[in-house]
C-alpha cells in the first residue's frame, strides 16, 4: 500500500500541475486552466511525437536482435553463466555519460575510426558519422542493450531442453525449433525486454543532445527543457501525461491474450 | 541445440562482447595518455593522480556506492516480494503503479519527487539529501526488479507451490524452500539491473540531491560538459577495473 | 546496513561536523581558483560546502523553493530582477562589505541592480565569434556565419538566448526583443543556417576548435580564451560588428540563509584583487574587480578576448530578462527550429 501511494503521489503532483498556469518565473499558481492540454494540439508536436517513436522503436529492434543471440549464448553456457552475464553488465556500470563520449571520442571527425578508415586509404574524406539520427541510436542500443539481454536471459535460462529435444525428436530443424518453439516460450520475456527499453529510449534527451549534436528535439528534450530552461513546469506536465499515456495505451495493446507484463 | 549452432552462437558473442567493450578500451587506452586529444603522445599516470586528489570525486564516488547498496537491497527486496504477490493474487493498483513508474519519462519523475519532498518537508523539518536521493532510487528501481522477476515468474509451474502445501508446508515455508530457489537467477538479474540503474542515474539524483550528497554522475556530468577530459578516462577506467575485481572475486567465493 | 543506521550515523557525523561554522556555496563548475575555498576556509574558520552547477535554470530548480539549503548563489545578470521578485534574494549589508570599492567602474552602478542591494557582479564575457585562421578569411560579423563555405563545420551555441540575439542583430535588432514579427524573422533566418550548422555546442566546442573538426563556432569569450590559449595560435576571435551580448554573473545571498555573516565574509574575500586575480589566471574569465588588473599577469590583462577596448564593449548588449509572453514565444520558436 505504501508503496503505491509513493508511486501514485508524484503522478498525483503532475496531473495538478498540468492543469495550472505557469508562474510568471517558474513555478505553478492558479488560476486553474486547461490550456497546457490544448497546445498540445499544435502540429510541430505531433512531428516530434512521431520522430520520437521512431527512433525509439528502431533503437528497440535493434537490440532484439542483437541481444537475442548474445542472451542464447549466456543461458546456453553452462558454469561460466554468470561471468558471462557480469560481463554483459560491466560496461553499464561506468557512466552512461562517459560511455556516449566514448563513442563520440570515436566517431569524430578527427576521432580513431575516421583515422584509421583514412589511414588505410579506404576514405578521403572524414564521414560524418557523428551528429546525426543514425549516431543517436548506435548511442541507444549501446545504452540499452542489456536492458533487453537480462529479462531475455532470465526467461531462456529456465527453458526446458527437453522442449527442445521434443521438437528435434519430431523432426524439426534448428532454425524451426528456435521460431516455433523457443521464441514462444521466450515472450514474457521479450516483452518484457521491449519495454525496459522502449520507453527510456522515449523519454531519453541526453543522447540526443550529446550524440546529435542537439539538433533535433525528442519529446524528452521537450520534457527536459520546460522543467529548466523554459520554467513551464504545468506545459511540461501536461507534456508528460501525453507521453505516458500513449505509452500506457502501447504497452496495453501489447498484452497477449489477456496475459500482463506485469 | 547443434554443435554448428553452438559454435555460431560463440563467434556472434566474441562481437558483441567486442562492442560492448572496446570503446571502453580505447577510453582505458587513453587514460594513460599524457596529451589531453586523441593523438597519443606518451605514457602517463598524471590523470589517475588528478583523480586521487580530486576529493570532490572520491567524495561523490563513496555516495554513489552506498546509495547504490542501500537503493538496490531495498528495491530487490520489495520488488521480489510486489511480483511474487502480483504472480500470486494479481492487483491492479500496483500493476498500474508498476506501469507510470516505467513509463514516466525520468525529468518528470525527479520533478514530480522533487515537488513532493518539498512539499512534505514543510511539516517534517527535513532537507534534501541522502535520504531523498535513496528513497527515489528505490522508488524508480522497483519496478525494474518486478519486470524481471516476473517475467521468470509467468514461465513457473503453479503447482509446485500447492503441491508444497499439501505436503504440509506453511505459505511462507512453500514460497520460501520452492519458490526462492527457482527465482535465484532472476532475483540475481534484477538486483544488477537495480544497481546498475542506481549507480548510473543523473537526472532524477541531481534534482533529489541535496547539498551534501553530491555523486558521481552529478560530478561526472559536470566535467564531461566542459569537453574532453582524461581524468574522466581515469575514473572510468577505475570504476571498471574495481567492479570487475569484485566480480571475480564473488566467482572465487562462489566455488569455494 | 539499514536505513536507520545510516540515518543515525549521518546526523551524528553532521552534529560533529556543524561544531565548526558552514557555508554551503553553489556555483558555477570551473570558476574559482585551486585555492580559492581552501585559504578562504582557513582564515575565517568557516567550512565550506561547495557545489557547482552548469547552467542557471538547473540552479533555480533547486533554489526556487526556498529550501535548498544553499546560502551562496551566482546567478547571471538577466536573472537578478526575477529572483528578487521571487522573494529568493537577501538584502546585502554593505556595512559587511568593505572591499565593494574594488568593483571595476562599469559594475558599480549595473544596469540590473544599480544600487548593489542584491548582488555583486562577480565575473563578466561576451559572445563572439571563434575560428580558425586557417579559414583565410575573417568572420568579422554575424552574418558570416551564414556563409555557404562554413558549411558542417560551424556550430552555434545550444542556448535559444543567444542564437536568437545573433539572429536578431543580423537584422538590426535589439537582441532582447519581445517583438513577435522581430522574432519571427530571426527564427526564418536561424532556419536558413540550420543546415549549414554541424551542433548546438555550448563549452564543449572549445576541445573541437583545438582539433580543428570546427571552423568558426559562436562561443562565449571565456571559451574562446580558453581553446586560443590551447590551440597554439591557430584560433582567433572577433566581437561582431552588428553587436553581441554582454553577460554577467553575479554573486548574491539566498534568503533562506542563516549565515548571513559568513556569507557577507565570502563576497568581501571575493572582492580582494589578489584573490580574484588568481581566480583570473585559472579560470581565463573577466572579473568584475577593477583592482585585480594590476595583479594579472601582462599577458591576461591586455587579453583582447577578455579584456577589450572600450570602443568594441560599447556596441554590447546586456542581457535582460524576457515577459512571460516573450519567453513563450521565444521558446515556441526554438522549439520549430530544433524539429
């Protein structure tokens, strides 16, 4: 009980909020208004929502499918399970941000790979490989990866391999057994990966700003701003509900026959 | 599983581990470097000294760690307990709670925690601090524990439990000598997802954070913004090398 | 350990400590010298907190409250007014301040706070243009920036504040216009430029200049001073000739203290010429006290970037704080441009 009330509080706190009207520096204060929600209409939002969305769904599968594999490796590898899975995690325990310099540290212009890309003759020109969408999302699936491998190990460690022997038994090639068979009985926790990465990646502006050179705005970087910069804590707010609740409305629509995710 | 499958499996692990960890490497590599860029110049520890003496960072370092243990404990704990109560009786109160928590971007879960300290703190005297900041870490790491556990839970066979049970066992007993042990892995999971996600947080800790109880992102973020720096290097570098001691070391008690 | 303990522990660790007098400064990262806090510590017997922050809105974040348990504060110019009317500001005794005298001329009657009541101008800087003499031609103005051959080399400041006045004096305005039509037109020329923009950089640009990955970059005169210094006589800087912003950072005293008197000390250390000329030399800043000139070294004091000639300084302008419905405009806009 007590811990839905800390949930449920600071909600409670944003939903009042998204109904006042910005301080004249910051802060809320009456009069009551709706009027946060009606900006919310204006079209250059909607493009943002949209972009958003994309990047974060790519970002997403992308770290399926190279997660995937690497949570097979670990759950199949017998007593080194664990070193392995550290080893996943390790990097995850420096800073996020240290880690998104590194990789504008290598992906500059006068960074190491455009070095060596030139050293070896195979380019003239530096690429642009850093400040643009594409950057941003290596940024995020580096970021989220092991979000998505641990739910996936948790669920492919407990696999019967009977199952899979059942299914050799019945004449079904590898690749069949894998579809037909694991990814089935892997869906919780696919699903679960899925979200611990999509909606971070949704509300994420440190990767865009870093890594895309702040010149395109994500809904987070819209969040980010009205709490600091612009001091709309109300229109911030009401930007956050938005969010939350299509997020809500994704993750419900994603429920499989009645079963949760949570 | 096939062997050609197996061995398909490993190559595509060596590249993935690859790129999870060169550019930690190349980061290593140049913490050594005695030029500030990226052009090696030569060997040099002046940035692991700058470290050393750099109070501020050992000072937020200490913080982070101890927000993390207390944060993660706490949160796996309770978390545990929320998706086994959630697996076993279902309530749409903590789902749903569950749910905002994950999807509530983290600039307005520090702004909303925020608002709410501040609002309690008009009765209670009390100023922003450790406290606060643990509090919220554990607040926002819950949900993340619950995920994985019960991911694990949805794939468990119910009749373990009541089989237990009917052998005589008490509820706890069942949930306790069945239950825990199947859960172990996942319970080991989310508590590193848990002190991952704590030590690594910026946005919701510096909005928390009170005057006393500054940490390592806080200060990381802070020199990261004025440009290239290999104390930063350094201190990755550290944090690395430390926690990857404490992992083999755990391995080493584990077997004995 | 559990939460009890270490609640327990803390508040016993903090009862020891709050034996000696504190004072919890909150300022800008990288805008004191090594020493600074540490001489000020030992002679007034006064520990410090100190805390750093890297832009003002995060720093009102906390403040806003008027519960953060911060005593010392340095907000820019363009945010006196409104913290005064916020009611987060104390009144500044200047009977504790004796060495207010030493304040540069130009900062003794601000044009934000013309009676010092508030705040004392602390350090100050412009905005202009940095690049590489590489380029063969010298940006002298705004509008050079919009030059097809900059093209993916040249970054502008990530603050809407400042594109928004390069923009706006581009076109012959003031750059604290509240007018829509003046802003709209300089967000249709910020448009014009965005693709001919490699980032949005605030201080971060200063390691790129160095590495020669950006051409010409708007920056703040203490980055440029900074990546000059390090960029072995490839950089150069220039104040636009249509105009360019002026700030100032100022130090003042939360209302929320209670130690007032140690504040009060603080300011009056900060105002000592020895002690902000050491400030200088590490921090390649501007300060507001006229009587650390002769401290500097020849080479910091006839800096052109840091120190220019009054005749360029007088085509500045301060920033000032924006109308509400300004700044919702402003911020609109920005918004359109970034999408």
């Amino acid at each position: 009980m007590l811990m839905t009330v800390t949930m449920l509080a600071p909600l409670a706190i944003i939903v009042v909020y998204s109904l006042l009207t910005r301080g004249a520096y910051g802060g809320v204060e009456l009069p009551w208004t709706i009027e946060n929600f009606m900006r919310l209409w204006d079209p250059v939002y909607g493009i943002i929502f949209l972009r958003s969305f994309w990047i974060a769904a790519v970002a997403t599968a992308l770290c399926l499918v190279l997660g995937f594999p690497l949570a097979m490796f670990i759950a199949g590898s017998g007593p080194r399970k664990n070193l392995y899975l550290s080893l996943v995690i390790l990097p995850f325990w420096t800073s996020f941000l240290i880690r998104t310099y590194a990789w504008m540290f290598l992906l500059r212009d006068t960074g190491i790979l455009n070095s060596a890309l030139q050293a070896l003759h195979i380019i003239r020109e530096p690429l642009p490989l850093l400040y643009n969408d594409g950057a941003v999302i290596l940024g995020l699936v580096y970021g989220f990866l092991p979000f998505m491998v641990l739910p996936l190990y948790a669920t492919l460690e407990r696999l019967e391999p009977s199952l899979l022997e059942a299914a050799a038994d019945l004449g079904a090639r590898p690749w069949r057994a894998l579809v037909s068979v694991t990814l089935p009985l892997c869906a919780p926790g696919i699903r679960a990966g899925a979200i611990l990465v999509f909606v971070p990646c949704l509300g994420t502006y440190l990767t865009s700003d870093l890594l895309g050179g702040s010149k395109t705005v994500l809904i987070g970087n819209l969040v980010q701003n009205q709490f600091t910069a612009s001091r709309d804590w109300p229109f911030g707010a009401a930007l956050s509900l938005a969010l939350m609740a299509i997020a809500m409305v994704l993750l419900f629509t994603a429920r499989n026959r009645g079963e949760e995710i949570l | 599983m096939n062997q050609g499958a197996k061995r398909g499996l490993a190559i595509y692990a060596v590249f993935a581990y690859a790129f999870l960890h060169v550019p930690l490497l190349i980061l290593a590599v140049f913490s050594f470097n005695s030029s500030r860029f990226a052009v090696w110049e030569s060997f040099s520890l002046q940035w692991y000294r700058a470290v050393a003496n750099d109070s501020n960072l050992i000072e937020s370092s200490v913080n982070s760690l101890i927000i993390a243990v207390v944060a993660t404990v706490a949160a796996t704990v309770i978390g545990t307990l929320a998706a086994y109560g959630l697996w076993k009786r279902g309530s749409a109160w903590i789902s749903g709670s569950m749910y905002l928590s994950l999807v509530t971007p983290e600039i307005v879960t520090g702004a909303s925690l925020l608002a709410l300290f501040q609002w309690v703190f008009r009765f209670a005297h009390l100023r922003l601090g450790m406290h606060t900041v643990i509090l919220a870490h554990v607040g926002f790491s819950i949900a993340y524990v619950v995920v994985v556990v019960l991911a694990r839970l949805r794939s468990y066979d119910r009749t373990l439990e009541e089989a237990a049970l009917d052998l005589g066992a008490t509820e706890f007993g069942a949930f306790y000598r069945v239950t825990l042990p199947y859960l172990v892995p996942a319970i080991a999971a989310a508590a590193m997802l848990a002190f991952t996600v704590s030590i690594d947080d910026y946005v919701i800790t510096s909005l928390v954070a009170g005057v006393d109880s500054q940490t390592l992102p806080m200060v990381i973020y802070a020199m990261a913004r004025r440009g290239v720096n290999p104390a930063l290097n350094a201190v990755s570098t550290l944090v690395v090398f430390g926690l990857g001691m404490l992992i083999m070391l755990s391995e080493r008690f584990r077997k004995a | 350990m559990n939460r009890r303990t270490f609640l327990l522990g803390t508040t016993a660790t903090a009862v020891a400590c709050s034996r000696a007098p504190r004072l919890n400064i909150f300022n800008w990262s990288d805008y004191v010298a090594p020493d600074t806090i540490p001489s000020f510590e030992r002679e007034f017997g006064i520990r410090v907190r100190y805390g750093t922050y890297e832009s003002v809105p995060e720093m009102l974040a906390k403040v806003m409250t008027g519960n953060s348990g911060w005593d010392v504060v340095f907000p820019s110019a363009e945010y006196i007014q409104p913290m005064r009317d916020m009611g987060l500001l104390a009144r500044l005794n200047h009977a504790w301040l004796p060495n207010l005298s030493n304040l540069d001329r130009q900062f003794q009657q601000p044009p934000w706070d013309p009676g010092l009541e508030w705040c004392v101008p602390y350090m100050h800087g412009a905005t202009g243009i940095v690049y590489q003499k590489s380029l063969g031609w010298t940006p002298r103005a705004w509008s050079d920036l919009w030059d097809a051959r900059l093209s993916g080399k040249l970054t502008m400041l990530d603050d809407p504040p400042e594109v928004f006045a390069a923009c706006l004096k581009t076109l012959g305005y003031s750059l604290n216009s509240g007018d829509p039509s003046q802003l709209r037109a300089a967000q249709q020329r910020a448009l014009a430029q965005k693709p001919l923009v490699r980032a949005y950089l605030n201080a971060e640009v200063r390691d790129q200049l160095v590495a020669g990955d950006v051409a010409a970059a708007e920056a703040w005169a203490v980055t440029a001073a900074q990546a000059i210094a390090a960029g072995s006589g490839k950089l150069a800087f220039s104040f636009p000739s249509e105009g360019f912003p002026r700030y100032a950072d100022n130090v003042a005293i939360l209302r929320e203290s209670s130690r007032r008197e140690g504040a009060h000390h603080f300011i009056d250390y900060l105002l000592r010429p020895r002690v902000a000329a050491a400030i200088v030399e590490t921090t390649r800043t501007a300060a507001c006290n006229g009587a650390a000139q002769q401290y500097l070294p020849e080479a910091l004091r006839s800096d052109p970037v840091l120190y220019p000639s009054a005749d360029i300084l007088v085509r500045g302008e301060w920033f000032a704080p924006q109308s509400a419905a300004s700044q919702r405009l402003r911020d609109r806009l920005w918004t359109e441009i970034k999408t």
